[in-house]
C-alpha cells in the first residue's frame, strides 16, 4: 500500500447566521491551500435526528472531509 499525503483538516462549525458562509468566503479568497465546502449541501431530512444530536449526519460530513484531504 502507498503512503498518502494527507492535508490539514480545517473545520469552521457554529449556529446558524454567525458569519461561517463569510469567513469561508473570505479564506477561500484569500488562500489557495484550502479546499472550501459547506456542509449544507448534504443536508437532507433523513440526517433530522436531533435526539441523536445529528450524529450519522455528522458522519457523513467528516467522512466526506476524510476522503478529500
């Protein structure tokens, strides 16, 4: 099996409307070692599980994160 080279996993997590959207913005204008995603774009209804405090959506969204770093 061949080593892989494995970047650096930044995380920028918070409630709704505080400003994650323009920071993310803000580092992807201005660094080019970062890749940027928003985790809103998995969301589904199925991940709705607050009791489990969205734990398989959550998941999901690091295993994603895993797999492009």
């Amino acid at each position: 099996m061949k080593p892989t080279r494995k970047m650096p996993l930044f995380i920028i997590t918070d409630a709704s409307g505080v400003g994650k959207s323009t920071i993310s913005e803000a580092l992807f204008q201005k660094e080019t070692r970062y890749i940027v995603l928003e985790s809103d774009v998995l969301w589904n209804d199925i991940y709705n599980k607050p009791d489990e405090n969205y734990r398989e959506y959550r998941e999901v969204w690091l295993d994603l994160c895993s797999h492009i770093a």
